[in-house]
C-alpha cells in the first residue's frame, strides 16, 4: 500500500489575521456581557415591582383573615429585590473606560501608520521618477551610439569597398581617356582651391610607401574623424576619408599595423584630396606627415615596410 502524500501545509496567519480574529471574538464577548448586564437590570427591576405589588396585595384586609397569607406577609415584609451591586456596576464601567483607551490608542496608531505610509509613497514616487528620467536618458544615449555605430560601418564599408576598386589594376582606352580629357567639366567638377597634390609615383617609390588595410581613427582638437589607411611610409600616411581636413592642422593617429601592436603617432595634415567623379579610382583622403616620431614607432613602422613589397598610385 502506497502511502498517502502529505498534506499541503496551511501557512501560518500572519500577525493581523491573528489580531483581527482576537478582536472579533473579544467583540462578541463584549457584546454577550453588555446584554447579559442589560438584562439583569431589567429582570431586577420587574422583580421589585413584582415584590411591591404582592407586598400591597397581603396587605389588604380581606387578605388578613388566611393564616397562610399573613405568613407570607411577615415573610416578604423584609425580603428586597435584588439590584445590581455596586461591585459589578465599577466593573462595567471599568470595561468600558478599557474600551474607549484601546479606541483612543488603535486610532492614534492608526493615523500615525497612515503618516508614515505617505511619506513612504512620496520618497517611492521620487525614486521611480528619477529612474523613469534615468532610463529615459540610457535609451537616448543608446541609441545615438547604435545610430554612429551603424554610420562608422556604413563609411568602413564604403571605404572598403573604394580600396577594392582602387586595388584593381585601371583598364582606360586611349580612346576613353581622350574622351574624358574632351568632356566638359560640369559645375560639381570645377576645382575648387588649389590644395597640394600627393606625391607623385617616383617619389613614392624613393620613400619605399606601403599600402596597407587598416582602420585608423583621426583625432584633432576639434574633431574625430574615422579614415581608411591604405598608404604609410617612415614619414607619413595617407588617410582616406571624405571629411574635411584644413591643411596645417596637427591631428594625433591611432592605428595597428598587421601582426602589430596599436600605434599612436602624431602628425601633421600636408595636403588633401577631394573625390572627383572624373577619376573614381583616386580615393579623397589627406596626406599626414609624422611628427615627433618616438624611435619604437619609427622602428615598427620600418620594420613593416621592409616586410611589404612597394604598391603605388594608379597613373
């Protein structure tokens, strides 16, 4: 025989269930005495009005005359009627004076518990509304850094993508390259001022330039601009990027060369150059020369470039 599961257990009554309960029977008792008191007062009192009326019934004459009347008046001449004693009377008011100072005492600690509670409320409202404002704010900041998150990889991608391009060996017919120099350059293709061009293919080859692939963060007083490296040298880098970049301005680079450990170098913005539809395969970007090069920076950045074979503009 399987044995039986146990019971589930009935939780304990909490203290006011508890209390309440104490109440409602002390309540019922209270009642049952204040009847009970009542009631004996009034069986007191239609006792001695009985008493009298028989007392005054023995009396007459034509009730003197029966021997066993007469008895019965000697006998109720001194018997009274009984009243409540005093003893009783001071306890009935004694209960009742407990119960209007346990009146007094519950509706005092009643309104003291409803202060508390609403101080209680009113600090509660003060913490939801700051983490309400609180949350509100880690949304906004939240989605600002999802929205530049998703611009940066739109740019990396885009630039990306142009270094592909620019990777891949130009294929122009003398045909195509006469057309281009004949087209009339529409109002977008005008030269703008006239900014320093980038060094040319021999120097280039003279200084030993690298391409490489690599993202590196720009960093001026006034600016942050995020770029697409595809040139360094020993003596600068060319940073891809459509921002705008004055000449003269001394920006701070952060990089991490292949196999490398990150790199932060200062340099100086020597020229730039603007996109242009005419010639897509040339990225726009600027030409940063190194200042203030530390010897650790200078030896990894030459050890890199001896490691790489030379990759040069496209003509």
């Amino acid at each position: 025989m399987s044995p039986l599961p146990p019971s589930p257990r009935t939780p304990p009554p909490s203290r006011e269930a508890e209390l309440a309960r104490a109440e409602s029977d002390m309540a019922r008792l209270e009642e049952r005495l204040a009847e009970q008191v009542a009631r004996a007062a009034a069986d007191a009192q239609a006792l001695t009005e009985r008493l009298d009326r028989v007392r005054q019934a023995l009396a007459r004459p034509e009730s003197a005359g029966d021997s066993r009347l007469s008895q019965w008046a000697v006998r109720l001449e001194d018997t009274e009627s009984p009243a409540l004693t005093p003893d009783m009377e001071q306890l009935r008011e004694k209960a009742l004076e407990a119960r209007e100072a346990a009146l007094d005492t519950r509706r005092q600690a009643g309104l003291d518990l409803q202060s508390s509670l609403r101080l209680h409320q009113e600090d509660a409202a003060r913490v939801v509304k700051a983490l309400t404002d609180a949350e509100a704010d880690l949304k906004r900041v939240e989605a600002a850094a999802r929205a530049r998150a998703e611009a940066e990889a739109r740019a990396r991608a885009e630039a990306e993508a142009r270094t592909e391009e620019l990777a891949r060996p130009p294929a122009m017919t003398p045909a195509r390259a006469k057309s281009s120099r004949d087209e009339t350059p529409t109002r977008s293709d005008k030269p703008g001022p006239r900014l320093p061009l980038p060094p040319a293919k021999d120097e280039a080859r003279s200084n030993g330039r690298v391409r490489m692939h690599t993202a590196i963060d720009m960093r001026s007083d006034s600016n942050f601009f995020t770029g697409f490296s595809m040139d360094i040298s020993e003596g600068g880098i060319f940073i891809a990027t459509v921002e705008a970049v004055p000449r003269g301005t001394t920006v701070d680079l952060d990089f991490t060369l292949p196999g490398g450990r990150p790199l932060t170098v200062n340099g100086v913005v020597r020229w730039a150059r603007d996109g242009n539809d005419r010639t897509p395969e040339l990225m726009p970007g600027v030409g940063v020369q190194f200042t203030a090069l530390p010897p650790e920076v200078a030896h990894a950045i030459s050890s890199f470039v001896a490691t790489r074979d030379p990759m040069f503009y496209p003509d």
